[in-house]
C-alpha cells in the first residue's frame, strides 16, 4: 500500500448549492477521517485551496466572468498540487467540493504524465456541457466536456492547451440523468457511458473490469473521479444534486480493493460534498470507506 496525500478542494462557486467549499474542512476535522488513521491507513493532508481566499462578499452576488475566473484560478492551483504528486509517484486524493474541481485534478494529471491518462467516472451527471449548452450556467456540469477539449478557454486551457483526455480513454458510470446534448456530444466522439440501468443488469463488477480494461490498454496510468451522487443517496445524502437508484458504495468499495496496490493507480477524487446536507455523518463514511478500500 502507498501512502496517500490528501489535498482539499474548497470549491463551491461552481455548483448549484455553494456550501460545498466546506467540503474539506469537514472532512479533515470528521470522526471518520480520524479512524482511518487509528487503523494505521497513511493519510497526509498538504494543502486545501479555498475559493474563498478569492472574492468577498456573498458567492451567489458574483457575476458571471468573476465566477468563471475564480473557477480558473483554484483549478490552475489545484492542477499544480496534483501534477507535483504525480511527478513524484505519490498516490493522491482529492476532496472536494464543486465538481468543476475535475478540471484541475485532471489536467494536473495529464500535465504529469509522460503518456495518456485513463480515467473512470463515477456520476449520476454527465458532466459534459458547455455554456452553450447548459441548462443552469453551473460550472460543475461541465469538467467533462472541459477535459475532452470542449468549452470555455479559461477551463480547457487549465495547465496546457491540449485536451486532457481521449475519448477512447475515458468511462463513465453510472449515468441516470443527463440532457441530450451532452449524450449526443458524447455518443458522437466516442466515450464510453454505462447507465445505472445497465449497472443494475450486468453488474457494478462487470462493469468497473470493463472500464478498466479500457482506461489502462494503451494509457500511462489512470484514476478515479467519484462524484458522491453517483451513487444511491442512501450511503451519500450530503451532496447537492442527490439522485435516487444509484450505486452501491459498499459493492463499489469491495470491488477497486483489487486495485489498491495497482501501479497504474495514480489517484483518486471524491467530489460534490456538501456537509450541511450530510444525516448522521453517513457521507463522511461512505467517503473513508472509498480511501480504505484503495488504500487496504
Ligand atoms: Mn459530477
């Protein structure tokens, strides 16, 4: 097992309900992070970026090009810290936030990497508009199609001018709400997306072999990007956009065990935790048990 750097994604101006800046606060001072230590699993927390640090006054009194350029800057720093990571063969952990935190996750990632990145996407959301197309300006619906090379320049041109990610690269899972633009941006270049109705017929294992199969074939290594309403909200009710019918987080933390000592494992991201909407720290849980299974 390698050790594993946690960085804390304080986003929230990218999503719908902004409290998800609290995301890694929460998590860092939780009773659930602390008995992943007592049981002797390496955690190092090194650094949160906060996009507070970034503006004053209330989020939702922001315009539309502060926002995007908030959201611009904490990815470019985040892309640093993750990139660092990587180059030193350190297995990290992102905690975020706002998804949109995928864009500097990722291409930090793919800046490191000497090669293509793989990486699978666990989401109720696909996550591939841009601003032409999205229904609610929200940032957060968007780092798919960022990654891919698609959108605004301030988010596909975080770190380098290149896309992140091939299509052939790249698996989503999970999928049970989307608009058709996107399923059709997706369809035409050739992701890959498995719905939570196809999960549920073939199942969660099926399903993540596959994906693996396809993000490590001809990639310099690969990760995670979990958003929490991927899956069912029964193990994650505190995150912003819940969905019902989702995966199973303790069928998804049994199966990547066989991953946890995988060298082509570079890290993973948990994402779109909103502590205010947590019940009885059950999010907080589901999200030690993603690290315990990776790091067993
Ligand atoms: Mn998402």
């Amino acid at each position: 097992m390698k050790a594993l750097n946690i960085i804390g994604a304080g986003f929230g101006v990218g999503g719908f309900n902004h409290a998800s800046h609290d995301a890694p606060s929460a998590f860092q001072h939780s009773d659930a992070l602390k008995q992943l230590q007592q049981e002797k699993i390496i955690c190092d927390w090194i650094q949160t970026i906060d996009d507070r640090s970034f503006f004053s006054g209330p989020s939702k009194a922001l315009k539309h090009e502060e926002r995007l350029n908030i959201i611009h800057h904490v990815n470019v720093l985040l892309g640093q810290l993750v990139l660092q990571q990587v180059q030193k063969q350190q297995r990290f952990c992102v905690i975020g936030g706002d998804h949109s935190s995928a864009i500097g996750t990722w291409s930090g990632v793919a800046s490191a990497l000497d090669g293509d990145l793989g990486l699978i996407w666990i989401d109720a959301h696909m996550d591939a508009h841009t601003f032409e197309t999205t229904h609610t300006q929200n940032v957060h619906g968007m780092p798919v199609a960022a990654l891919l090379g698609k959108g605004h320049e301030k988010l596909t041109q975080i770190l380098t001018r290149q896309p992140k990610i091939k299509p052939e690269n790249l698996c989503l899972i999970g999928i049970r709400s989307f608009e058709r633009e996107e399923a059709d941006f997706l369809k035409n270049i050739g992701v890959t997306v498995y719905s939570s109705k196809e999960v549920e017929q073939q199942g969660l294992e099926t399903l993540l072999q596959r994906a693996y199969q396809q993000v490590t074939r001809n990639t310099a290594g690969f990760g995670f990007s979990i958003d929490l309403d991927g899956f069912d909200p029964e193990y994650a009710p505190g995150t912003g956009t819940p969905v019902a019918e989702g995966i199973d987080a303790n069928d998804f933390c049994r199966i990547v065990t066989q991953w946890a000592d995988d060298p082509k494992l570079l890290g993973f991201e948990i994402a779109e935790f909103n502590p205010h909407l947590d019940l009885d720290k059950i999010t907080e849980k589901t999200m030690a048990n993603i690290i315990r299974a990776f790091q067993q």
